[in-house]
C-alpha cells in the first residue's frame, strides 16, 4: 500500500493544530502521532502491518510540547522533532520495555525570526527522513535521520518553499511549491546533484500551481491551482511525463458546499499504466465537520463517505485492491483502522455531504457506502482543458526528472 501526507498550503506550515493526525509510512507499515492524556502530550507509535493494528506509548522525561513533530521510520523507531530555545532538537525514539529509548541525532538552529523548519513527508524506502527549514528569501532541505553525521544539509532553494512530494523511489526527486516573485510553482529538487531545481508545473504563466500528491505506480498526479478561476484555487489531475496538460474536472469540486475546503490525501498504488482507474481519498472540511470523499478520473462523481468517529483527520492509506483504511482512535478503541469500500458506480458516488457526512458513524471498522437520496448531478467535465494554452507536464521535463 501506499501513504501519502499532505502539508497545508500556507507557507507558513508551523500553525497547523496540534495533534490533529497521524503519519504514515510509505509503505503503510508504521504511523505515528502525538497523543494526549490528563491533558499531556506524548509520541505514540501505530503498528498497522499485522493482523490487528496496535499502538505503543513512546513518552520521555516530560510531557512534550503540542507543536511537536513525529514521524515513523521504516524499522519502527519514531523519529521527533522538538524545538527548544531556538534549536530544532532531533532524535529517534523506540521501546525499551518500561521506559522509552532515545538516540539523539543533533539540532539545527533557526537564527531568523521569521524562518520556519518542519518534517517532510515520509521517504520512499523508510530509512532517511528529511526537513523543510523556510528563511525570509531561501529553503534549505536537510536530512535529519538516516546520515552519518547528524543533521546535513543537502540542497538551498531560492524563495519560499511549501509542501513536499516525492517523485521517485529512491528518495532522490523532492517536488515543493516555491513562492518567487509573488507566484508559486512547483519544482523539482535533485537531492543527488547538489539540490538542482527544475520546473515541474507552470499551467499558465501568471497561476499558482502547486503539487498536492504523486502516485509513482500510475503517474497520476493531483495539483492545486487557480488557472482555470484567478483567485480560486482549483483541484486538477494530470500525469507524470504526459503530453496531456492538467484537467480541472468538475466532479473535484463540492458544488452543493461551495465553502468546503477538499484536501487529497491519499491515492491507491499498484494501478500501473491506467491512472485513470487509481481511486483518490480527499479530506472534505465544511461548517459540519470533516469527512471524506473518494475520487477516480474516469468517474464523473465523487463518492462521499462517512469518516470514522475518532479519524486522525487527513490520515489513510489505499490498499492495491481499493480498499481505503483509515485509522481512528476512541475511548472504547485507543488504536482502530477502519476498512472502508468505496462504492464505485452506486448511489453514494452520485451524492453529496447530505449523503454521508460528519455525523454518519463508521460501524465494526467498515463504511458503508453513503445513503439517502441522490443529489443532482454535477456539471460535466469539460471536454479539453479549461485554460487557454496551459502548458502540458512533459514541457517540464519530467520525462529525465522521474523514474521508476
């Protein structure tokens, strides 16, 4: 299976509410999370790769603080980030019986006032794990886990750098949404030859266009950007190396919430040359709370499902089959996933948040799919692009940038 974390979009990342989810492995072996007790934090480690998912408490000396980070490797040590005085403080935390083991691995300072440092999403192969540290004119990526000598820094983009998407394998291709002369675009980063950039999306010339997830079995790729509506950003598909440009098809839209904010946050692997079969999981935020949608390109609906009671919000992973798990934590189950089947084709692809929303529970770990009347249908996909000469992937170029 395959996992996916998605940052917010602003540039300043730092802000987002603590505790709110989880992360995953790529692999979807590990996740790891922030928890809270008696009104302390603390890391928590997921097991999901068994037959049951099972969680270990990771606390150190003293509560730790909600601004925290924790990410899973792919050996089951968590690794954490805590920023104290000024310095971001890393190390990697296991279990050692009754007690926490801790290895620390260094720190980095932060002298700007205005400069920000976070984790990147997880890594391909699960043994590194990289950071994101955003100054007032220049980002920096580093890694932070997995190096020889503590904390290195491998690459110095020009301009304000968000997100973090990885396109290969190998660890090797980091896309992020650089803010440069007042747009942004997504680029690629080469960490293997000293932090080379090249374009990877410009769909008009004055648009932000950002990466939002990047599947590496099928090419698909899911992006943000108001092209088609200046202003408003919009979600659109398009594949890696594709002479096809991005579409912005209108079942990606909520038109019955026209204020919910949709988030993609995971896609389903092993869907190898057909993109357009990969199922999309999005997290939908309106007034009524959270809950989640499922998308595929060659659907004209978006599926809407009842997220489970307790989601780590914007957590889950795909397995290969299309099954969406989505790992939930209650009073009655601290450590739960949730197996939801999408149904494709029936009437909760056709609905809308009065089909399934937040206040629909998810029961024994399965949804079920949405219920009640069908909602109008949507406009259709237009049939080409929306946008006057939008430029297509390949004129990026990924076709040297990505490979499996």
């Amino acid at each position: 299976m395959t996992a996916c974390a998605i940052e917010p979009p602003a540039a300043d990342e730092d802000d987002s509410a603590p505790g709110a989810g989880c992360t995953i492995t790529v692999d979807g072996s590990y996740a790891a999370r922030l928890a809270q007790q008696e009104g302390s934090w603390y890391p928590e480690r997921w097991t999901l790769d068994g037959p049951e998912p099972y969680a270990v408490p990771l606390p150190g000396n003293q509560p730790e603080e909600p601004d925290t980070e924790v990410q899973p490797l792919g050996d089951g040590r968590v690794l954490i980030r805590r920023l104290v005085d000024g310095r971001h403080h890393f190390a990697l935390l296991y279990p050692t019986g009754p007690v926490t083991g801790e290895l620390p691995l260094g720190a980095v300072e932060c002298p700007d006032e205005g400069a920000s440092l976070r984790l990147l999403p997880p890594a391909p192969g699960g043994a590194h794990a990289y950071a994101l540290a955003v100054g007032p004119r220049s980002s920096a990526v580093l890694l932070v886990a997995g190096g020889a000598f503590g904390p290195e820094q491998l690459a110095v983009v020009p301009g304000r750098c968000s997100g973090g998407v990885w396109l290969d394998r190998a660890g090797r291709m980091l896309a992020v949404d650089r803010e440069l002369g007042g747009r942004t675009k997504a680029v690629v980063v080469d960490l293997e030859r000293g932090g080379e950039v090249s374009p990877l999306l410009q769909i008009a010339a004055d648009s932000d266009d950002r990466l939002l997830l990047a599947d590496l079995d099928s090419g698909l790729i899911l992006v943000g950007s108001d092209a088609p509506s200046p202003g408003q950003e919009r979600l659109g598909w398009g594949v890696l190396g594709s002479t096809l440009p991005v579409r912005f098809p209108e079942s990606l839209r909520v038109p019955e919430c026209p204020d919910c904010v949709v988030t993609p946050f995971a896609v389903q692997p092993g869907q190898v040359l057909v993109p357009e079969n990969c199922g999309v999981a999005l997290r939908i935020d309106g007034a009524l709370g959270s809950w989640v949608g499922a998308w595929r390109p060659r659907a004209r609906r978006m599926c809407h499902l009842p997220a489970p009671e307790g989601w780590l919000t914007g957590a889950g992973v795909w397995t290969q089959d299309g099954v969406l798990r989505l790992p939930y934590a209650t009073g009655e189950v601290p450590c739960g996933v949730a197996a939801v089947a999408v149904p494709w084709g029936e009437t909760g692809e056709h609905g809308g948040p009065r089909d399934a929303g937040p206040g629909d529970p998810v029961r024994d770990g399965a949804a079920a799919g949405a219920s009640g009347t069908p909602g109008e249908p949507t406009e259709p996909d237009p049939p080409g692009p929306v946008v006057a000469r939008p430029v297509p992937l390949q004129q990026a170029p990924l076709a040297r940038l990505v490979t499996n």
